[in-house]
C-alpha cells in the first residue's frame, strides 16, 4: 500500500496556533480520508507527539498520520535497541 501523498497536506505551523492545510480533490468532492488524516496530524500536534521516538526531531509533513519514526533507519535502530535489551545486554 502505497504511502500518502507528500503535497496533498502540510503543516503551516508548528507552534500554537497549529496549523494543517490540505488539498481538497475538486472534481469528485471525496475528502474524507484526508481530512480525517489532517485532523489525526492535528491531534498529534496538539499533544506535542508529533517527533520521531528514537532521534527526537519532527516528523516530515508527508509521514502517515500514526508514524513513530522519522525515517526507515530510526526504526530500525529502535528495534535493533530494543532486541538488545530483550537478549540482555548484547553479546
């Protein structure tokens, strides 16, 4: 499945006041889905969760609406830290 479009919805602002633009379709009138992920982002924003949980910084605009991670090598080191911890400590 692919991932959302990266221009079809950004963030104007990332203090409050948040912000969350989008790109409405204009022919078929069908926006249900983007809306409910603009107003899932500004959930997110809202309760200061909007940051990548292994290096701290913001996550892209064009991330899913429930991403953790700010990239592929974040959550991988993230679960590699987390099988360590599991095995006890490493070898």
């Amino acid at each position: 499945m692919p991932g959302p479009n990266p221009h079809e919805l950004w963030i104007e602002s990332h203090e409050p006041p948040y912000q969350v633009c989008l790109q409405a379709y204009f022919w078929t009138g069908n926006n249900g889905n983007r809306q409910a992920r603009a107003v899932a982002v500004l959930r997110r924003l809202a309760r200061r969760d909007w940051f990548c949980r292994w290096c701290g910084q913001d996550l892209p605009d064009w991330r899913r609406a429930d991403a953790r991670y700010c990239c592929e090598g974040c959550r991988k080191r993230a679960a590699r830290d987390r099988r360590i911890g599991r095995e006890g400590g490493g070898r």
